[in-house]
C-alpha cells in the first residue's frame, strides 16, 4: 500500500490529510493513505530513515522545512533558491527535496488576476515570506519592501534577494519595521505574519495597491483581507496557497493531477466544522 503522509510540530491543525485523501479518493488511488505524524528537528532523521518501499511522499511543515535538508540526496534549484523544502519524494534513488509553496503561490496569485508583479510589498522574514518572494519574482518582481518585527532578520533575508539566485534575478529590497513607514502604494501586498501584528495598518496597506495576498486562512477574513475587500482588491489567502501547493505535492507523489479547486473545498469544509 503506498504511504504518504504530513509532518511537522505540532501537526494536529494541519488541513493536508483531508485535502491529499480527497485527492485519492476522486482519482481512486483507493489502495493509498494519507497520515499525519507530530515530528520536530531532533526526530527527522531518525522518521526518515525508518522509511521503507510503502513510502512515496511527505508532506513538511515547521519547523521541518530547513531541518530536513541535511538528509536529502538530491534538492531542486527552487528549494535550494529559498533554502527550504516542503516535499520530499521517496524512490529506489532516495530522497528528493521540492518546494511547492512557491508553484502555489504563483498560481493563487495568477487565480486572482495577478499575471506580472514588478513592486511589492511583503510582511515578515521567515520561510513563508521567502517562498513567497520567490513566487513573486517569476512574475517580474524587481522591488520589494520587506516589513519585519527583527530587522536583523529582515537584513538577512535582503542580502539573499539581493544577491539573487541560481533560478531568479536580484531584487533592490528596502528593510523597515511594521508600522507609519510602510508604504502607501505597491502593486502587491504580502502578509505572513499573525494578523493581529498589522491590524492597526491594513487600511493604509490595502486602499492603494491592486492585489493583497494574507497567508493567513483561520479565522478569517483578517483585518488586512477585510480591508481589501472594501476596496474591492483581489485578495489571495492561505487556504489558496494551500490548496495550490498541495495540487503540486499530489501530482509529485502520485503522477497524477486533481484540481486545487477541489482540495481548496475539502478545505473549507472541515474549517467550517471547527
């Protein structure tokens, strides 16, 4: 039976079972499962190698997405260009390491309308922020904003843009905090940070740019995707991201192509029960 699972601490939050057992069910992949399994830093390694010839994909959230890179064979360019991966395939070669987030994040944008960003504006530093910057940049992105609660850590991030990549252009990136120095205009906004940390901001955020795009979907709307909405801006969420990444992990694990669409419903349906 070909196993597939989500890992990640904690874990039991995730949405991916029901979207990947979705998945197999419309393509009756009915010999397939999907499990969940709370894995930190300290026990990858020890998870991976317990691997056997069931294994076909895992899904990686935090704190994994870095931690795991050690113990792959091989890393694609887009994984290696953010320095995190989010799946790992399993064959008679070894473990291969991808990054569906940023396919994800190009296509829940394009699914709003969005089709060629050169000016940004993105909220946080982390490894979300980071794929979705590199999102950005296949659709032209040359300036961006970073806005962060550490800036040593937005500093960081900006050396790394602005060096470029194997698979990506340099970005000019300017570093501020979050707060009366945001910008008033852009063409994108980006928030990957909790919403309560801009809430006081999303009107000035969302009343001069063409799409907004909050990684955050529980609860929601946030105060930035309300904002937005009175302004009639497009906006992308989280559960599009999620629902778009996990499209791209099925068809690398299984072969096979289900419509983000359908996971993004199986989605809604378990937040609605919560």
């Amino acid at each position: 039976m070909p196993r597939c699972a989500v890992l990640g601490s904690p874990i039991a939050h995730s949405l991916s079972p029901v979207m990947h057992r979705t998945a197999y069910e419309v393509l009756g992949l009915h010999d397939w499962s999907y499990e969940a399994f709370d894995v930190d830093e300290d026990g990858i390694g020890t998870f991976l190698a317990g691997l056997d010839e069931q294994w076909r994909g895992l899904s990686l959230t935090m704190p994994l997405k870095r931690a795991v890179l050690p113990y792959l064979d091989t890393v694609e360019a887009s994984a290696r260009g953010v320095g995190g991966v989010n799946t790992v395939i399993v064959d008679i070669e070894g473990r291969h390491g991808f990054n569906t987030d940023v396919p994800g994040g190009i296509a829940a944008l394009r699914e709003r309308g969005v089709e060629a960003v050169e000016d940004a504006v993105v909220i946080g530093a982390g490894a979300t922020a980071e794929a979705m910057i590199a999102s950005l940049r296949h659709l032209g992105l040359r300036r961006a904003t970073l806005a962060v609660r550490d800036l040593d850590r937005g500093m960081e991030l900006a050396r790394r843009l602005e060096k470029g990549s194997e698979d990506a252009a340099p970005v000019a990136v300017e570093v501020t905090g979050i707060g009366p120095d945001l910008p008033r205009s852009t063409q994108v906004v980006v928030s990957t940070v909790p919403a309560a940390a801009i809430a006081t901001y999303a009107p000035r955020l969302a009343t001069r740019c063409d799409a907004v795009f909050d990684v955050i979907y529980d609860p929601w709307p946030t105060p930035l995707a309300r904002a937005a909405q009175a302004e009639a801006v497009p906006v992308a969420s989280g559960l599009d991201l999620l629902a778009h990444q996990a499209a791209a992990q099925v068809r690398l694990m299984t072969g096979r192509e289900v419509s983000a669409s359908l996971l993004r419903d199986a989605a809604l349906g378990v937040l609605a029960g919560h």
